[in-house]
C-alpha cells in the first residue's frame, strides 16, 4: 500500500489532473479546495440528520461535489478526458430540491437565525463555504477557462443548502412542538384521576385562544377547528370577520392531517404526479386539503386527532396554528 505521503508537494507545488503543476496558493488550488471544505461540511450535516429526504440528497450532492473538484483540478488537457461532468441536469436537480423544500417550509419572510438543532447549523456552515467557493470560482473565470456550468451549478447549490437547512429546523421545530404539547396536557390534566386521557377538549379550547391571539396579532380573523381519533368534528371557533370558505378549509385541514398522521403541508409535495401519495385526494373525495396549517394532535406518541387553522396565506395559518400548539 502506497504512503500517504509523497513529497512531491514539498516546494509547495501541487499536480493538476493532466499534467501541469502550479502554486499550492493559486486560485484554482483555492477554489478545489474549498469545494473539498464544503463536501466534508455537506457530510458531517448527513451524520446528523434522520430525515431521509435530507440525508438522499446530501449523498446526491457529495457525489456530484467529486466530479466538479475533479474539474477545477484539472488543466486543458486534463479536463479533455474527464467524464461525467456537471451538466444542466445537475442543475436542474439543486432547483427541485429547492422547490420541494419550499412547498413544506413556505416562502422565505424573514431572516433566519442559525443554531436550531446540529444538523441545521452543520448546513448552514456548508452554505457559507459554498458561497466562498463560488466566489472564489467567479474570479478564477475572470483569468482562466471556466465552464458556465460549474458556475450555475455553485450558484444553485448554496440555495439549495440553505433550503435543506431550513426543512431540518422545520422538522426539529415540529417535533418540539408536539412534545411540549404533550407534555402541557399531562401537566394540566394529570394528578388524581392519572394520566390525561388520549384527547381533551380543555386543551383544544386552550389551542383555540392562543391561535385567536396570534391571529388577531398578525389582523388577520381566522376559524380554529378540531377532530379526534375519528375524524369527528370537536371543537370549531371562527372568528369575527373570517372567510366564510375557511370554514371548511380548516375543518379539512384537521381530518387531513389526523387521517394521515401528518401536518399537511408535508402531504402537498408527496401528492404530486411524481410524489408517493400520488392521488392521496380521492381516498376522501372533498375533505382531504394538502397546503399548510392542519397538524396532527400527538398524545403520548400517539396521534389522536388533529388541528386545523384557515384564513390567511398558507404561511400565516401555519404560524398560527404553531403557536396555538407551543407553550
């Protein structure tokens, strides 16, 4: 087995793929080796993510992260012999992961404060080194040879890392929350008569004001509802001035998201034509809605009914209804 080490770097110079040698502080020496940086950040994020559509197209990305290292590695002749270089289709990748990310989080309306969870900041660290690595390829085209591609390609990845990013902290957050409120119904409710039972109207109606509150924080009315474990309308609060359709719309947020054990907004991407619950709409023809602001109501690790807030954008019913479930 070959040494680690060989020397031939000992002057300070390094060999591109193809033949040449150059400084070990030129640009391109740079530029590849902060895309390594960024490949080693994208995989200690993978080591510390259990979303499986995260750690997919992290694995993806640190794949294709070789092949664009291997090119700006390379000279002329080098770069000639290289196969599998990246393409508009890589492209195309980074910007559907940015748009499926976005259909479960929502638009971007505020600036995002890194340090949710581990894996959150591992890709925001990543991000940053993407950022720095295509600047420094974006002056490295400014004096030598460089594919548009490359260039593309390092653009869309650093949305597309921050896009993961933001997915982690929306599922870490979604988890805390469901724990809390756990944990708030045991407090409440627990003592002689035991454990809480599996769904309790006091803690629905408690939902029901801080949603109210919130609402009336953001002026926008908005119609609370509640199903349990059946799917069996509970509880309905509709606030003065709400849409008459959000009637409905929460109402079918609540069945959605208990009938499937998931907050709908993560059922919209996967109902799509290429998604795995493809047609999920007509199991129940009219009461299953697939945009944001149903969540399941989690009892003892259990779902045992489910929440549904409407009347804004789809962004503001899921804030609402976050905070209604956050204590």
């Amino acid at each position: 087995m070959a040494n680690l080490y060989t020397k031939a770097g000992d002057k300070g110079q390094t060999g591109l793929f193809g033949g040449s040698r150059v400084s070990k502080a030129s640009l391109r020496v740079e530029c590849y080796g902060t895309i390594d940086e960024a490949n080693s950040a994208l995989g200690m994020a993978y080591s510390l993510t259990e979303a499986e559509e995260i750690r997919s197209a992290l694995r993806r990305i640190q794949g294709r992260l070789f092949s664009l290292g291997a090119e700006l590695a390379s000279d002329e002749q080098g770069a000639a012999k290289l196969e599998g270089t990246i393409s508009d289709e890589d492209v195309a990748f980074l910007e559907g992961v940015v748009d499926k990310c976005t259909e479960t989080t929502g638009k971007q309306t505020h600036f995002v404060v890194p340090g949710v969870d581990p894996a959150s900041s591992a890709l925001h660290v990543a991000r940053t080194i993407v950022r720095r690595a295509e600047r420094n390829i974006v002056c490295l085209a400014e004096s030598e040879r460089v594919r548009e591609e490359l260039i593309r390609y390092v653009n869309r990845l650093s949305d597309a890392v921050y896009a993961l990013a933001r997915l982690q902290e929306d599922r870490t957050k979604e988890n805390e929350l469901r724990t809390r409120v756990t944990a708030m119904v045991r407090e409440k409710l627990s003592g002689a008569q035991g454990e809480p039972p599996p769904f309790c109207l006091a803690a629905l109606q408690n939902m029901a004001q801080r949603a109210a509150l919130r609402a009336e924080e953001i002026g926008v009315p908005m119609v609370f509802s509640a199903v349990d474990g059946g799917g069996n309308l509970i509880l309905l609060q509709k606030m003065d001035g709400a849409l008459l359709g959000s009637v409905d719309l929460s109402i079918g947020k609540a069945y959605t998201a208990n009938a499937f054990k998931r907050p709908t907004h993560e059922l919209g991407g996967a109902s799509r034509p290429d998604g795995p619950l493809y047609g999920i709409e007509s199991s129940a023809p009219g009461k299953i809605v697939l945009f944001g602001g149903g969540f399941p109501y989690v009892n003892g690790g259990e779902v045992a009914g489910g929440i549904g807030v409407s009347g804004g954008t789809v962004e503001q019913d899921m804030d609402v209804a976050r905070y209604a479930m956050s204590l």
